[in-house]
C-alpha cells in the first residue's frame, strides 16, 4: 500500500510541476501583462515601469524558476490590482471556495447514491423512475438558471433566504443546492449502473435466495464493490464544482476563489492568475491521488496491480 501510493504521489508531483509551467506560459500567451496592467489610460512608459517593477522583462524561464522557488516558500506574488501579496487574498477566497464545494459535493453524495442504490434495488420501480428524472433534470437545468430562479422563488417572492453572500448558514442553502445538483446526475447514474452490475452477480443472488436481510446485501456486500468508481468521480465532480464556481458565485456575490478568478482576468491581474491556476489545478490532482489511495485501501486487487504484483 505504502509503495503504490509513494509511486501515485510522485506521479502527481510530476503533473502538479507540468501544469505550473504551462499555467504560467498560457498567461504570457494572451499578451504583455505589463500593458494590460498600465489600461488604456497608461503610457509606454507605465507599462516599462510596471514590467521592471514586477520582473517582467528578464526571460520567460527566468521569471518562471523564480516564481516556482517563491511558490514553493509560500510567496505567490504580489497582485498588480491590489497592490498587496497574492498568498492572503488566495487563500481567504479558497477558504470559502472549499467550504461551498464541501457542503455541495456531500449534498449531490447525500441525493445521488441513496437514490442509485434505490433504483437499482427494484428496476423500473416508481423510485428508479424519481431517480430518473431527477438525472435528467440535474443535467439539463443550466446552472446559472438554476441560480437565479431560486433567487426569485425564495428570496424575491417568499423571502426565505439572502440573494447573497455568506453571513450565515442561510446564505449556503442555495449555492449549495444548485453546485450539487451540478454533481448529482453522474454520481446516481454510475452508483445504479454499479449496483445493477453488482446484484446480478452469482453470490448475491445466493444471498438473496438464502434470506440474508436486505440491508446487508445492500451496503455490506453490494455496496462496497459499487462504491470505487463512484468514489473517483466524486474527487473529479468536486474539482469541477470548484473550478466552476465561478457562476454560482458571481450569481450570489460570493467573495470565493471562482470570482476572484474571474475578476483578476478582467483586471490582468498577472501574478493572481498564475496563483489561481496553479492552485485549481493542483486541488483537482490532488483529489484525484486521493481517490486513488482510497480505492486502493478498499480494494487491495488495486494496490497490487499499481505494485506490479
């Protein structure tokens, strides 16, 4: 176990260190910082102040060993538009970024594998076909239509819940419901495929016929060999809920990392970006690792493949 996860952390070491580079080149691509930091308003000569103030005229490589080898010490930068280091200002929106997507990836897991396994249990039954609709429904709504007919329904019409921002746990009820119902469909459909797969097999249907109690062919048996590629797209659905926050936030004025992002490309805001690239994108490998060391410990088949054994 401890070598096949070793091996998956330099791996995404490696992958971690491949997306930096390309993150911070990507960023160059687009066109010089300096000039789109001085505004149409600024001079040559602002912009030729800003790119020796901020580094930006020694070579690309240069700029990017210094970058990374301040990155790895925990200085980020310092933001053009705010005029004060990336790493506070990055780490208090990711804050609340990781809260959300938190609350939003246990909703989808709290809707979406009850309802597969419901389904799966009685095919065609009347849950399977909620369970149904409700896959549908999740990935038809367009997210920020979501977003904003809640904001009508209960915070215009009936007053229930804030239009915005997080002051209390009212705030989360939304946001939390509209990222989570993004995540739903792929996590019911793949726990019911699992589970249809699962009780058709040989053993259970024994189980079955020698009156074990349902509940434990259900989640002692069948759910434990269903539930490892579910817990991989739940790493994956929870990277892509925090990369795409950026809507759901902008929606409900929330002051989280996918806004941050959003605002620092309008700004040009050079170092942030790069900071926030490297950031979503290292989360997102870092889950993936996670998913699979943990399906690595539930099935030891895995970790002895991963191992050559």
């Amino acid at each position: 176990m401890l070598r096949y996860v070793v091996g998956k952390a330099l791996s995404a070491s490696l992958v971690v260190l491949i997306v930096s580079l390309i993150g911070f080149l990507l960023v160059f691509a687009a066109g010089d910082p300096a000039v789109k930091a001085a505004g149409e308003a600024g001079s040559a000569l602002d912009a030729d102040k800003l790119r020796t103030f901020y580094g930006l005229d020694r070579p690309i490589l240069q700029q990017y060993w210094t970058w990374l080898a301040g990155f790895a010490r925990g200085d980020m930068g310092r933001s053009i538009y705010f005029d004060t280091p990336v790493a506070p200002v990055l780490l208090k929106a990711f804050a609340v970024t990781l809260r959300l997507g938190a609350l939003a990836i246990a909703f989808a897991l709290a809707l979406g594998v009850p309802l597969g396994i419901a389904a799966a249990w009685k095919p065609d039954a009347w849950l399977d076909r909620i369970a149904t609709v409700v896959a549908l429904l999740g990935q038809a709504i367009p997210t920020f239509w979501l977003a904003l007919m809640l904001v009508v329904v209960f915070s215009v019409q009936f007053n229930l819940l804030p239009t915005s921002g997080l002051d209390s746990w009212r705030g989360y009820v939304m946001p939390t419901v509209v990222l989570g119902l993004y995540s739903t469909p792929g996590l019911l459909r793949l726990t019911r495929a699992g589970m249809l797969e699962v009780l058709s097999s040989d053993y259970l249907r024994t189980a079955r016929a020698m009156g074990i109690a349902i509940r434990t062919i259900l989640f002692k048996y069948a759910l434990r060999n269903a539930i490892l590629p579910v817990v991989s797209l739940a790493a994956a659905q929870f990277g892509y809920i925090l990369a795409g926050s950026v809507v759901v936030e902008t929606v409900f004025a929330i002051d989280g990392a996918g806004r941050l992002a959003w605002q620092s490309i309008l700004r040009s805001d050079l170092a942030m970006v790069q900071a926030l690239i490297v950031c979503f994108s290292g989360l997102y490998i870092v889950l993936t690792f996670a998913a699979d060391a943990a399906n690595a410990w539930l099935d030891p088949k895995l970790r002895h493949a991963g191992t050559g054994r």
